[in-house]
C-alpha cells in the first residue's frame, strides 16, 4: 500500500515553470480521482499493518513526499526566477541588443558577400571553360584545315600527292545533269572502303544511313526541289554526322544547256549545286540518258 500511495503522491505536479504559477493540490480531488481511500482500504484489509508500521510507516511517507515536493517547487521556482530575471536584464540592456543586432547584421553581410563571390567565381570559372573549348574547336579545324583543305570530302581514297606526301581524293555521290529549265539526278553506287583514318565505317554502311531512298532519281528536277531534296545530305556532312569533323560531299555534273542558257548553266552552278557539294565538271564524257 505505501508503494502504491507514493508513485500517486510523486505524479502530483507543484510548480509550474510554463505557467509561472504553483499549482495547489485539491486534496478531495485527487483522494477521489485516484481512489486513494478504497484502495488503502482494501490494502489494508489484506496485509494489515503492525503497529509500528501504524507509526512510524504511512506518516513517514507522507512526510518524506511533502519534503520531496517541497525541494522540487524550490528549485523549479529558484530557476523560473534565475531565468526571469536574466531575460529581463536581457530587456533593459539596449546597448547589448544593438550590439547583437549588428553583429547578426554583419554575420549577414559577411554570408552575402561570399555567397556572391562564391557566384561570380564560378561564372568566370564556366567562362574560362567555354573559352577553352572554343579555343579548341578552333585549334581542331585550323588542324583540319592544314590536313584536309577547306571543305574536305566526307568520301574519299588516300592516294599519292605530288609533294610525295598523300592527299584525300573524293568519291562522288551523283552523278547531275543541269538542263535549261530542270535538273536530274543520277545515283552511284557507293564506292570501295570507308574512311577509317577517321574511325569510320565501310562507306556502304554509310551510304545506308543517310536519306539517299528520298530522292526521286532520273526525274527532272526544278532548282527548289534540288534543294529540298538534296540539302539534308548537305546538313549531315556539315553538322560532322559522317565524319568526325564538317565535310562535303562531292558530285560530278554536265552542262547540257542550250547554246544560249549559258547564264542559266552559271546560276544553277554555281548558286545551287556548288551551295550543296564539292563539284567536278565533266567536259570530256558526255551524259547518258536513262
């Protein structure tokens, strides 16, 4: 029975540091809310106390709890108190709130300037890395350029240059024949080997991936359709879809204008086929109907 009264008496609060009051115990209450009476009545019927337990056993833990209380109340009021009157300094001392605002302020100014400076290091670090890869592409092409020739052929053989070096000989794509009012265009066969210098494939498997299946062969033509039709072999040597770097593809082509169409011959040429591919005239074969 002591046992049991005392874990009821220690859950009794006294005072209270969120409220800043004490708490008063409602003795009635809390007898009736916790049945403190009938169950010391029943304890008691079945484990009687002795006499001495009578004396000196209940009031000696009644007494014990009242001291435990009280010390508890002390000290929770004692630092309610110590707390109170520190946040109150706290309040009166204007000069050291300012001073803690200027130092939260400069704290602020301090992460704001190296937030900054941790920006702008890493724009001028992106700038310095986009100006390296720009220097170099242009240290890859002004290479290309040196080996290969402005517009270098996307097919081509290696064959034996007059320096006694090699030179890159292009293969053709088609075969055009530029007429007074039309063109047509004639498909070759893709030629022998592949560039592999250039980490390419035989140039039939090429030929397979590009939209040669699109144009309409051994049709007149007329200069816009040209365009239309030809310009994305034209985008794929140039966008470096065939070969590592921008090439053209070559084509051979016959003058079968009139005698006074010379004029139209030029245009479609030069401004045509010559905006497309690399072109060979041919002067000493002619064309042969299909």
């Amino acid at each position: 029975m002591a046992k049991q009264l005392e874990d009821l008496w220690d859950n009794v609060p006294g005072f209270d540091p969120a409220k800043g009051e004490f708490r008063r115990l409602d003795l009635d209450r809390w007898l009736k809310e916790n049945r403190v009476i009938e169950q010391a009545g029943a304890d008691g019927e079945q484990n009687k106390p002795s006499a001495g337990e009578a004396r000196a056993g209940v009031p000696d833990k009644i007494i014990g709890w009242v001291n435990r209380r009280g010390r508890i109340c002390r000290q929770n009021v004692s630092k309610w108190l110590n707390d109170l009157e520190r946040n109150l300094a706290d309040m009166e001392d204007v000069e050291g709130l300012e001073q803690r605002k200027q130092e939260v302020q400069e704290t602020l100014e301090d992460a704001k300037l190296d937030l900054e400076g941790k920006k702008k290091s890493q724009r001028n670090e992106l700038a310095v890395q986009q100006r390296n890869a720009e220097y170099e592409e242009i240290a890859e092409q002004q290479r290309i350029l040196r080996e290969k020739g402005q517009n270098p052929p996307c097919w081509y053989e290696i064959v034996p240059a007059a320096n006694g070096g090699t030179r890159e000989k292009a293969f053709y794509l088609f075969d055009i024949a530029v007429f007074d009012e039309h063109m047509i265009v004639r498909r070759r066969p893709p030629p022998p080997g592949g560039a592999f210098d250039d980490g390419g494939g035989p140039y039939a498997e090429e030929a397979a991936s590009l939209p040669l299946e699109e144009i309409r062969y051994e049709t007149p033509l007329a200069d816009m359709e040209i365009v239309e039709l030809l310009e994305p072999i034209f985008n794929a040597g140039k966008e470096s879809s065939v070969r590592t770097y921008s090439c053209v593809f070559f084509v051979q082509v016959w003058d079968e204008t009139s005698e006074f169409a010379k004029e139209r011959w030029q245009q479609a040429h030069d401004r045509v086929l010559e905006g497309l591919f690399g072109t060979f005239t041919v002067r000493d074969e002619p064309w042969q109907p299909q």
